[in-house]
C-alpha cells in the first residue's frame, strides 16, 4: 500500500470531553444542522468546515477567508494546538444498528502517501465511486484558505493476516482513551493517541502491500490530490512536505462493525409522469407486481420477493409512487440488462442496484420515455424515514430541494465484496452507490499542509 505515517495533528486542547465541538462531515448536514452545533459551542469545527451550503458547489470568497480566520483565531488562543511529535491514533466507534444491537468498529488514522489514484506496486489508493464537481470546487477553496485537512479520508483495507486488528486490540487495551465524544446520531467517539514509534512501525509493517479502499471521501481525496498538484505547478515542492500526505482513518473489511446502509433514489421533474406511464414505459424491461403494504413496510416486503430460477432474490427493488401512495415491487426480465451496453465492464458492477436503476430506468425511462431526454432531478436518502420526509415537502439535506418528489426507487445496500471486488477492476460505480454508517466525526485531528 502507499506508505503510512504518523503526523503532527491538530487538536482541540479543551479537555477530554471534545462532544461541543465535533462535528458529522460536511456533506451530510445543511443550514440548520449547522447553526444547532454553533448553538452548543461556537468553537465547533463547522463553523471552518461548513464555510457555506449547501456545499455541493464553490461558495463566495468570503465564506472561506472566515474560515480560515475562524482557524487562525481557535490557533492563537491555544484552542487547538500541533502535537509536538508524529503521532497516530486508535479510533474505536460505538453505535447501535438498526436493529438495536451495539457494534463497535476500530481503525488507526495516520497519514498516506498523497498518490493518484489505481493500483501500483506495494499497493495502491482505489475509489469505488464516481464524484461531482461541484464539491470539489468548495473542498479545494477551503483548503487553500485553510492550508489544512479538517476532516479524515474513511479508507478500507484488507488485513487478510489480521495483524492491524491484533496491534489496534492491544493498543486500546493497554489504556483508557484520552479523548471522546458524543455525536447527535448516539455514536460514542473514542480516541487513544499513540506515540511509540513502535507501534507505528509494527503499524506500517501489518500494511505492507495493501491496498486502501476509499469508502468516504471521495472528494476530499481528490482535494488533496489538486492542492498537491497546484503546490507542485507553482514551484517546486520538498518531499517531507505535509501536503504529500493525506490524513486518513484505515479500518479491515473484516471488522464486524463495518456497516452499510443502502442510498435510495427519489426521483422528480419529469413531466410525462404517472406510475401508469412508468409501468407501461418500463414493461420490456421490469415485472413490476403491487404490494400491498406502507412505505414503511416496503423493504420487508421486498426481503420476501424471489426470482424465476434463481436461488436468492437479487436485484429485487421497490417503487413508491408518491401521487397515489402506493407500493410496488420489481425484478428484471432479463439477466444482466446492461450486459450489451457495459461489456466491459465487471459482472459484479452490471449486478449493482444502483447501476441499473441509472443505466436502465433513469437514462432510458425516466429521461427518455417520461422527460423528453431532459435530466431528473434526485435525492439520495438513506432511510424510509428521509423517503416520506422528502414526500412531504422537507428539504433533508439528501439532495434535490423540496416539493419535487414523484418515485421513489428502494435499494438493498450494496454489499462490501462489491466495493472490494469493482475497485480491484479499476472500475468506479454510480455516484452515491455506498453510505457506511456511522460517519467519522470531523474535529477530533487535523491535518495541517503547512
């Protein structure tokens, strides 16, 4: 894998207790979540991370010089302070699932080689999604007026001899954390910082010749990537320079907290629509069969729907038509639909719910059939719960403004051999194709490129 490192992180100095000023990712919370967690402290991190939203596209100029003036300010009155030598950290979250159960899930962040993306040698960094342009642009504004990395990367390796599991074990063993926090979604946030080069180097060595795995992060990556190459265009720059490294929080694909949760589409704007239109549009392609059931009880009903000749139902997907209130279920007609258009592409990316919802009923039915050829708008919310809130008009921060729901397609997660399996091919899924749960807290290190 690219090298890993230990760094001089920037720290909230305030006690042990780092709740008031923590915050989730940017991407996830919009006007009003921000001003809540200014509300509770108006040191938290947001109020750098979050210069202005949404921040799906580049900000004014201002938004980002009060940004960096907010960080400067949290600098010179020892707020936040540099740790004197490299370090990295154990990271354990604790948080229930959506079946009540308690998991934790454990990662070390520290700092990779800031490299271009797709497999090399030793390892390399690999993206499992596609990306916008739009908050990259906002990403890249910030940085440059920041000269930091506020928030980690979510990477992902494999830890097939289970050596990184064993030394985070020990490690969180050996004493209490000395930093936690408590978010608003209930996850407990613990931190040990680790100091023995030792361990960084046992560490280092449990990683030889991985690859990461971006799970979060996308976009951020990317900034880094773009800030290094600006840096390098202006002059040259030295190889110890912070900005070569990218702050990130590794955590192995066996960790049975690793959890992830599907990204439904609402879909609006399309001015031929009706479900009985989508039906008839769509009836070459889907079997679409009505459930008698509440949206609520949609993905239920799902789990219960089984395939002609196959022994598990995949591909299985549910409608939610928000005119009539009505269920329905699908599956295709055919085996691997996108098969003559996507040749080459891997089975397991042709096999993706998402892919074919794009690909198949977005592109060639929505678009085509429903919107003379003009784009949809869409969300991406995570849960039933965000799907009605969108149908009643709330702008969620899931994307797509309010008022404007017609469909509502219902995914089963994407699984993680998928992840694993795509980007290994070199090959990027649809945007939005993955949501791991919880997020990384944003505030407890930072990265400074300076």
């Amino acid at each position: 894998m690219p090298h890993v490192h230990p760094f001089r992180a920037l720290r909230y100095s305030i006690g042990s207790n780092l709740s008031p000023v923590v915050a989730p990712p940017y991407d996830v919370l919009d006007a009003t979540g921000k001003q809540r967690l200014l509300a509770k402290d108006p040191r938290n991190i947001v109020a750098i991370d979050l210069p202005h939203t949404p921040a799906k596209e580049l900000g004014p100029p201002a938004a980002y010089e009060q940004a960096a003036a907010a960080l400067a300010a949290l600098i010179s009155k020892g707020t936040l302070t540099q740790t004197k030598d490299p370090v990295m950290f154990a990271y354990r979250q604790t948080f229930k699932a959506a079946d009540g159960r308690q998991v934790q899930r454990s990662g070390m962040t520290c700092c990779v080689d800031t490299v271009p993306f797709g497999p090399r040698d030793g390892g390399g960094i690999l993206p499992h999604e596609e990306t916008f342009s739009g908050p990259k642009e906002d990403r890249m504004a910030l940085m440059k007026a920041t000269h930091t990395q506020l928030s980690p990367i979510f990477g992902l390796h494999a830890d097939d001899r289970g050596l990184a599991t064993e030394l985070l074990r020990e490690l969180m063993a050996a004493h209490k954390p000395d930093a936690h926090a408590t978010t608003d979604d209930g996850t407990l946030h613990e931190v040990w910082t680790i100091t023995d080069a030792a361990a960084h180097k046992r560490y280092q060595e449990a990683l030889r010749n991985e690859d990461v795995f971006i799970a979060d992060g996308h976009h951020r990556y990317t900034t880094g990537l773009n800030y290094l190459a600006a840096l390098e265009k202006a002059g040259p720059v030295p190889a110890d320079h912070p900005a070569r490294r990218c702050m990130i929080v590794l955590i192995g694909m066996s960790d049975p907290g690793l959890i992830i949760w599907p990204t439904h589409r609402v879909l609006g704007g399309m001015k031929n629509y009706t479900f009985e239109a989508f039906s008839k549009a769509a009836h070459n392609l889907l079997r679409i069969t009505p459930a008698h059931c509440k949206l609520a009880d949609i993905e239920r009903e799902m789990m219960g729907v089984t395939m002609p000749q196959a022994p598990l139902p995949t591909n299985v997907l549910g409608f939610y038509d928000f005119a009539s209130g009505t269920c329905h279920t699908a599956t295709f007609l055919q085996r691997d639909p996108l098969k003559a258009r996507f040749h080459d592409k891997p089975r397991a990316w042709r096999d993706l719910d998402v892919a074919l919802i794009q690909y198949a009923i977005v592109e060639n039915i929505c678009q085509a059939a429903l919107n003379d050829n003009q784009p949809v708008k869409w969300a991406f919310p995570h849960t039933i719960h965000e799907v009605e809130a969108i149908g009643q008009g709330a702008e969620t921060g899931a994307g797509g403004g309010a008022g404007f729901a017609q469909l509502a397609i219902i995914v089963k997660p994407t699984p993680l051999r998928a992840v694993r399996e795509i980007s290994q091919a070199n090959q990027l899924m649809p945007q939005k194709s993955t949501f791991f749960y919880p997020k990384l807290a944003t505030g407890l290190f930072m990265n400074p490129l300076k």
